[in-house]
C-alpha cells in the first residue's frame, strides 16, 4: 500500500469514527486521541476500521505506533 | 410523545417510519423524534394496526400527546367508543405540516362539541379534571370518588337516584359496561394525580406492577403550564388526556399551522447546541437542586483487571476485542445486586428500587454536551455483548440517533471521564436516578500491599449517591463491592 493510499483510509475512517471531526484541522504528527477528542471506544473503532479496510492485522500492543497520523500512514504501508 | 429523558418537556416528530394500515409488532422503530438533546427511534411497545397519524412530521408536541392511534386491525372496532387502542403509537406520514393541514384525519364534518374531552388544537390543554361533574349531574363527594377509582366519567350517566341524582350502583354498572376503562389499573396515588391534574389514566402507559399506572407515569403525562403554553402558541397542540378511541378534534388549517419549516441545516446545529446546553443545564439544576448528593471515593488496584484484558485481547481478532470500560460497567452492574438502593428511580420523594439494571453511560457529544442512554440488563449481558452494545451506543449517540427505550430507561449510570486522563470524577445525579458511578483513568500509582511498595495500576472510582435513598455506609459497600468484583476479572 502506498502512502497516499493509507492517508485515503485513514481519512475514511477517521470520518467514520469522528464525523463532526474537523480532519483538515489535525497536522501529521498531532496525537489523534487529543486533536480529535477520541475516547477508548473510539480509538477501537477506527482501529477495527483500519483493519475492516486493509485487511491488516492490528495487535493490541501496536496501538501506541498509531497515535499520529504520520505513524499510521507508515505503519499501514509498512504492513502491506 | 414518549418522555425519552427526565429532561424532556416536548418533542418533534421528524418523520414517521409507518403509515396508516401498516401491521406493527411490538419493538418496532415507528417514528423519529427529535428532542432537545438527540434524534430518538421511538419503539412501539403493541402488536396492532395502525389506523391513523395523529400528529404530522415536523409538529412539536408535549410528552403524553397521543401521536398515533394502532388498532388491533379489525374493521368492527374502529368505532366511537373501540376498546384496547394503544395510544402513544407512533406511525409514515411523509408529509409536510402543511399537507397535513389539507388531510386531517377528521373531517371537518366531524362535530367538535361530540367529540367528548377533544378541543380544538388552537386552545390550550383541558386543565379540569375529567371526573368532575358537568352541571346538572347530581352527585355526591362519596360517588365522585367512586367514579375517579373506577375510571367512570359521570357526564356520561343517566342517574337512577332521587331527581335523576347518580347512585352508587350507577357508577358500577357503568364501570362493568365500559371495561376498557375500568380495567386501567392504577395506584391510588396515581389516581388523585390523576384526577388534579386533567391527565386521563387510560392514555397513560403504566410502567407499575403488572402494568399498572403509577404516579410516575402520571407525571411524565403532565403538561406543565407553561409547555402547554408555548406549544398552544404554536398551534400544534393535542389536547392531553383525550380519553382512548375518541377521536381527536383538529380545526383543519390549525395543524402545523405554526410555521414549523425546518431551519436550515447549519442555525438547526447552532440551534440544537444551544437546546442541549439548556437542557442538560435544566436537569443538573434539578439535580442539584433536590438531591441531596453524597460523594465517596476509593482507589482500585487495577493490575488483576489489566492483565486479564491483555491476555483476553491477545486471543481476540481486532473486532472482538475489549476495552476497559465494559468491565467497568460490569462490575458496576453487578454490584448493584449486593446494594440495592443505588439502582432505581426517586420518585415522590420515595425510592422505587429496579429490579432490571439499565447502565447510563455518559457519552460525550464532541461538538459539546453529555448524553447518557442506557445499556439494557447490564448485569446479565456477557463482556463480548456488553462490547458490542457499547460500541454500537456510542457511536449512535455521537451521529445522534438512539432509541427510546436507551433514553428513558437507564436505573443508573456509569460516567468515565478517564480517557480524558482525569484522575477522578464526581457526577451529578441525573433524576430521577439515585446514583452515578464516576471512573478516572486507569493509570500506574504506587501501591503499598502487605508492608511492600510496589507500582500497579489503579483507577479511582467514585459514587455520587442520592441521601434519600442510602446513607454513606452502603455506598461504601456498593464501592467495595465493585472493588472485590475487579479483582476476579474472569468471572464478570
């Protein structure tokens, strides 16, 4: 997956996740959690959402390499 | 209009999911209603046919107005007087306020005086009580409060007695024919309350033992002065307490009369903020108001919980996994068991414990706001269910659609501000519950265990608990109780 391609899905489902969430607002390495107010459930959502989409396997421990959406971006490319 | 809140005064039916003629089944999704804080799917709670749409899309109606009439379909009984119609039915209509202005479901032929108990929908609701006698019934106190505990409207006797005066007998032969009315079972508080205040006991939906109506269902069937007000303003009002299978009166033009055009999309979200502010300010003056809250706290050395999740997670695909807050919220559920007087309603001043556990679950609204809708029988739900509900909760109450029965249900609530990274919060009763569990963050604090220092994680668990229901000792066993429960993460 390129990274243009994993910046597209991030963004679908951050917009899923958060609809009245502003993306435009959040720069590549602000914390997502904070900039866009995600609480626990949230946060599982859009990590189920990543994974509904790409197909990538997202363990547990993993989570703190997905606070930004820089590291998601690299974290999805890098995982296929 | 269902009461979706004890912060609910009125609402907006914004579409209708049924029409006339449609078969509905009991849990049914029959209409959207938009309140002050959320857009609610409203579920039906009878089997029947729906005969007619009392009130159009787009038109604001107090809670207790009669929204739609479902019928057990059956052609003979759509009659004056048809027994066993479920009020409070919503039902399709598609249609604009001003369409619904052109086709009201009774004709003008319709003569308004016969109509017994209807007005037009210009005036404001009936303030007088439905028992009391119109002029020339001859009655006694004795055989009025006969008739107000057998649900019999005198006006509608011919008295036996001396110079036509309404005997006993007369009452209770009344009270067999109409059994449809008499039937309504009903607690006597709810009965006078009924009486004070023009609410007809047989619109009500009784929510007491065996169905019957009590003094809360009464209440939340009440008008206050100044809602009938604002909505009669606004000439869509239906008249409160209209007795069941009278058909309601309506001046054809008066429906949606009242200019109810929808706002455009971005004043309706200004609007809708601005509503939720005022609404959530309204029922936390409330609280504050008559609740005389108490506030503990305990710490929870979470290191048992942890390591269970973890390990639960790492068995788990992605979907399936759980997050610390079901745990929390089962813990909490279950504790309930051992402490009975936190789970329930205030109600007259008086505790009416819930034999079902509703978790409340606060949801944060990102755009501002708290709503706070149920998760049905907590405490029997597995972690796996529990997970699914929640996720599925909160994400409908953030896009704001929830279902009626998640708004005006919950018997308790759970309040996690720990995402937020606080260590603890103390809430406000939400009424008329008796008590809100607050959860801080889950976070690693030394801990001092068997004359050793050591670093766990731990969260901070509160109660903010109502003093008429509990005193300060139970709370802390409900507390304790919640503790002991986290320490045996398996077995929640």
């Amino acid at each position: 997956m390129t990274d243009d391609e994993a910046l597209d899905v991030i963004r679908t489902v951050l917009h899923e996740v958060a609809p009245e969430a502003d993306l435009a607002q959040v720069g590549p390495g602000e914390t997502l959690q904070e900039a866009l107010d995600l609480d626990s459930i949230d946060f599982l959502n859009f990590v189920v959402g990543l994974h509904e989409r790409t197909g990538v396997e997202i363990p547990e421990h993993d989570y703190p390499r997905l606070s930004t959406v820089q590291e998601c971006v690299a974290y999805l490319a890098a995982a296929g | 209009m269902p009461s979706l809140g004890a912060d609910m005064d009125s609402g907006i039916v914004s579409r209708w999911m049924v029409k006339p003629g449609d078969e509905v089944h009991r849990g049914d999704i029959v209409a959207v209603v938009e309140t002050e804080k959320s857009t609610i799917e409203v579920e039906i709670f009878e089997n029947g046919i729906v005969e007619e749409i009392v009130v159009p899309e787009g038109a604001e109606v107090p809670v207790g107005s009669v929204l739609a009439r479902v019928g057990p379909g059956e052609a003979a009984t759509v009659g004056a007087r048809a027994p066993a119609r479920a009020e409070a039915a919503p039902v399709e209509a598609a249609r604009a306020p001003a369409k619904a202005a052109r086709a009201p479901a009774i004709p003008a032929q319709a003569p308004v005086e016969a109509a017994s108990g209807a007005l037009p929908a210009t005036a404001a609701p009936p303030q007088r009580p439905p028992t009391l006698p119109p002029k020339g019934v001859i009655t006694s106190p004795v055989i009025r409060h006969v008739a107000r505990t057998l649900g019999v409207d005198l006006s509608t006797i011919v008295g036996s007695g001396a110079g036509g005066a309404v005997t006993r007998a007369d009452v209770e032969g009344a009270a067999r024919v109409a059994p449809a009315r008499a039937s309504v079972r009903s607690s006597p508080l709810a009965r006078r309350l009924a009486a004070e205040t023009g609410v007809d006991l047989a619109s009500v939906k009784g929510t007491g033992p065996g169905g019957a109506v009590v003094e809360r269902d009464v209440r939340l069937g009440v008008p206050s002065p100044q809602e009938g007000d604002r909505v009669a303003a606004a000439a869509t009002a239906m008249p409160m307490g209209t007795p069941m299978g009278t058909p309601t009166a309506m001046a054809p033009g008066d429906v949606g009369g009242g200019g109810n055009e929808p706002a455009s999309t971005a004043e309706a979200g200004v609007d809708r903020q601005a509503a939720l502010r005022h609404a959530i300010g309204a029922l936390m003056a409330r609280s504050k108001r008559e609740i005389p809250h108490y506030y503990l706290s305990t710490t929870i050395d979470m290191s048992r919980a942890s390591a269970w999740l973890e390990r639960a997670n790492l068995d788990r695909p992605v979907t399936k996994r759980l997050v610390m807050p079901v745990l929390l919220l089962k813990a909490t559920a279950l504790a309930v068991a051992q402490v009975p007087e936190m789970n329930g309603f205030m109600v007259a001043d008086r505790f009416e414990p819930s034999r079902a556990v509703h978790v409340g679950v606060a949801v944060s609204l990102r755009s501002g706001g708290v709503i706070a809708p149920a998760v049905h029988d907590t405490d029997r739900s597995s972690l796996d269910d529990l997970m699914a509900s929640l996720r599925d909760l909160v994400g409908r109450a953030r896009t704001g659609v929830l279902r009626s029965s998640e708004m005006s249900d919950p018997t308790i609530t759970v309040t996690n501000l720990g995402d937020l990274g606080v260590e603890a919060v103390f809430g406000v009763i939400y009424p008329p519950q008796v008590a809100l569990v607050g959860f801080g963050r889950v976070a690693e604090r030394p801990w001092a265990s068997e004359g050793m220092l050591g670093v766990r994680p731990c969260v901070v668990a509160t109660l903010s608990a109502d003093h008429r229901a509990s005193d300060g000792h139970r709370g802390g066993i409900f507390l304790s109780a919640i503790d002991r429960l986290l320490q045996e993460p398996g077995e929640l």
